[in-house]
C-alpha cells in the first residue's frame, strides 16, 4: 500500500499555496465577483456548445472510449460518463475554436480553461453553483498570480502547465481535500504535468487538447491524494524542481482578499487574442472602404505590439494556412477575412481557408510593431490598420478589441455570444432559456442543469 508521509511539505511554495486555496475558498461570494465568475462560466460554455457538433470533437470523444450512455457528469450534448472524461471532453470544446478568455502578465494563458474540471468535479460531488464559483476563483486567480509572477511560456512551456496546477486547485476544494493531501496533489501535479509549447510551425489539433489533458491529469492526482498517496517533496524548490527547470523566479502575490475575478480578456472573435483588435477594425473599415475598392486592395498594413507579432504575426505558415489551428492564430489570414467576408464566425474561419480571394489579399497584409502599442501592451491590446486601395487610403485603429479589461464586454453582449453559439445547436427558444438559467449559476443547488441546455 501506497502511504503518504506524515511530515509537513518542506516545499514553501507548497505551503504559501495551500494556505491560499483554503483562505480564498472560504471567501463569501460578493455581487461583483458573482457577476464576473458567472460571466466566464456563460462564456466558457458558449465556446463550448459551438463546437459539440463538430465531427472532430465526436471522432476524439469515440477514440476514448465515451458512449455517452451514463455517469456521474456531463459532457455538453454528448451525454453521461466518468468526471474524467466529461471534464476532459468540456475542456476539449471549451478550447477548440480557441473562443475562450485570455489573460497575459509575463505569461500567457486561458484562466477559464480550468472551468470544464471545476464543474466535472462539482456535478461528481454535488457542490453547489456557489462552491463551484468559489473554486473556479480560487484556481484562476493562483493562475493570474503565475502568469504575473513567471515565465514559463519564454522559456518553451505551454501554458496548459499552469492551467493544470490551477485547475488542481480547484478540483481539490471540491472534492474536499484535507491540507495534507492537497500538498501532495500539488506535488504530483507539478512534477507530472509540464508540457512543451511545440508550435514553431503551424499550430495543430493538441491546441485544443493541452488543457483537456492537464484537467484529466488534475482529476488523476486529486483521486490518488485524496486516498493518501504521496508525492514528490519539495517539487517547486531545490535543485531540479519546477523553479530550477520550468518556470525560473516564481514570485506569487497570493492575496486572497485580492479581487481577480474579472481580470481575464473575454473574446468576440473565435481567433487568438491578437487578432480581437485587428478584426474589429477591419470589420469596420470594410463599411467605410466600400465593395467596389474591395476588390481593389493593393496593400494592408496591421500595426500592433510586438507580442501579438512574435506569436500571430511572423512565421510564413500564418500567411498561407493549411489548416483551422493556423487560420485562427494568423493576424494577417484574420485580417483579410474578416475585409472579405464582412463577418468572423467559426465557419467564416473554415470557408476562408478554401477562398482564393482570402487566400490573395492574406499575402498582401503587412505586420509592423508600432512601439508605442508595444509599451501600452498589455494593459491595452492597440491594433491600427491601414489599407491602400483604389489610390486610396483608409486607416483605423483601436486600443483593444471588444472584450479586453479596457473594453469590456456588456452584460447583453455575453449573454449574445451564448445564445448565438447555441441556437443553430438547440433553437433560439432553448438557447435564450439556458443563457436565463446560467444568469442564476450561483443559486444552483445542483449544477447539472448548466450542462443541459
């Protein structure tokens, strides 16, 4: 039999988390927070159901074996099975038109993937909205704090390293940890789930299964801790521990009176955040330039910061994507689409890979640093486009796209991108029903209705 040890966790970072977790978990619920949290639940299960159909989203769930035919939890429209696979099958969804909140401090990442593990392990457990909101709190804001407080990503981690020590968090709460075990769930988590960036080239399907697989393996630890096994100590500190090899200097607030609730980016476009701005614009600037000199671009410049150019913005792959992953992290293919087609929905984004005309004016699209946008990053996201056509010249530019902490999306405007995403799934009836019941997440007693529109 597997024993844990009776000592304390020499690991400081361990303790510093693990008193974290608790003390924010114990904070009541304000009308704010309340707000925000279930704004990003709304959100995370809008993305969602816009990808439940997909026949890739049913050939995986088939390649692990979900018949969808019972369990204790609920992957969105694709019926019943074990928390494991339903948090893995969400996250998947959550994921795959890459519609989900962003946040970046050093680090970069998508908070409200630990989501999807945070309402498995609540359905499993019979928490309450309430719980379950307080979890999801607890785990993005441990996140926000790593993004702030390191670096993994430069050193060629994927964030999906962070979500799944977030996400353990989360899980842990839920499924009621004592402290000794949740240090060693942290432990096992951070020694087992540290995985490459690897997107030098094209970007590829494990986009959208990183985090699905980092919230499985959250679910792992907690189910092996919860029965007292142990795991590596210290894991954070010493010599070879994530510090040493992942991450570099981690410095972590860890304040739980601190508000993060709202602190993530929400997104309007399903494409990376660097192309939100450039999309807004250039679906406005397609009014002013008019369908006649449409068809007579002659050259598109898109001035941003230097961030959204080394990540959406620079290798020759984003200028001539083969596939639906490097579409949407191209700022010059969104660009051109969204010029072409008038409007940036998820399958504008599969037609444009097919569309010569995109095809053509991508390659006409410029991307520049403007030094100003790179000092304002990342408390504001500036994008400017100027487009010659005709002799002609049109320019426009934004501080961020809609959605950004500094244009925040209204209340009516969430609520749209819900019902919009779930009315070709369910009808504009039920989709206008569920975007009312998840309004009331917190006062759920059983949260099973938020997975069954």
């Amino acid at each position: 039999m597997v024993t844990q040890d009776k000592a304390e966790t020499q690991d400081s970072i361990t303790r510093a988390i693990v008193d974290f977790a608790f003390a924010s978990y114990a904070r009541p619920l304000d009308a704010p927070r309340r707000e925000a949290l279930t704004a990003r639940v709304m959100d995370m299960l809008g993305c969602a159901i816009a990808a439940c159909e997909d026949e890739e989203v049913r050939r995986i769930a088939r390649a692990i074996g979900f018949t969808g035919e019972a369990g204790p939890c609920t992957a969105l429209s694709l019926g019943r099975g074990s928390v494991d696979s339903a948090a893995f099958l969400n996250g998947l969804m959550v994921r795959f038109h890459d519609w989900n909140d962003t946040y970046v401090g050093k680090n970069g990442g998508h908070p409200s993937d630990i989501i999807a593990a945070a309402m498995a392990a609540g359905e499993e457990s019979h928490r309450s909205g309430d719980e379950v909101l307080r979890a999801i709190a607890t785990g993005q804001h441990l996140m926000l704090d790593m993004c702030d407080g390191s670096n993994a990503l430069a050193r060629g981690w994927d964030h999906a390293t962070y979500v799944g020590i977030a996400a353990t968090v989360a899980v842990g709460l839920l499924r009621g940890l004592d402290r000794k075990q949740f240090a060693h769930a942290l432990s096992m988590m951070t020694a087992a789930n540290n995985m490459l960036l690897a997107r030098s080239a094209k970007v590829s399907a494990w986009r959208s299964l990183a985090s699905p697989q980092a919230l499985r393996n959250a679910l792992f630890v907690t189910a092996l801790a919860k029965a007292d096994v142990s795991g590596p100590d210290p894991v954070f500190e010493g010599k070879l521990g994530f510090l040493d090899v992942v991450c570099g200097d981690l410095d972590l607030a860890l304040d739980p009176t601190r508000e993060r609730s709202g602190d993530t980016h929400l997104k309007r476009f399903p494409a990376v955040f660097h192309a939100q701005a450039p999309c807004e614009i250039a679906l406005a600037m397609r009014e002013e330039i008019g369908p006649e000199l449409l068809s007579q671009i002659e050259a598109v410049e898109v001035a941003t910061h230097a961030f959204a150019i080394h990540w959406a913005g620079t290798i020759p792959a984003l200028w001539e994507p083969q596939n639906r992953e490097t579409a949407d992290h191209s700022i010059p293919f969104m660009t051109a689409l969204a010029l072409l087609r008038g409007q940036v929905h998820h399958h504008d984004i599969e037609a444009g890979i097919q569309d010569e005309a995109v095809r053509v004016l991508t390659r006409k699209v410029r991307v520049v640093e403007d030094p100003a946008y790179s000092a304002a990053w990342p408390k504001q996201a500036p994008a400017r486009i100027t487009v010659a056509a005709g002799g002609r010249k049109f320019e426009k530019a934004l501080i961020a796209g809609r959605g950004h902490a500094a244009r925040p999306l209204s209340p009516d405007q969430r609520a749209d991108k819900l019902i919009d995403n779930a009315t070709p799934v369910i009808g504009a009836a039920r989709a206008q029903a569920w975007a009312k019941t998840l309004a009331g997440f917190a006062d759920m007693a059983d949260i099973s209705a938020a997975l069954q529109p």
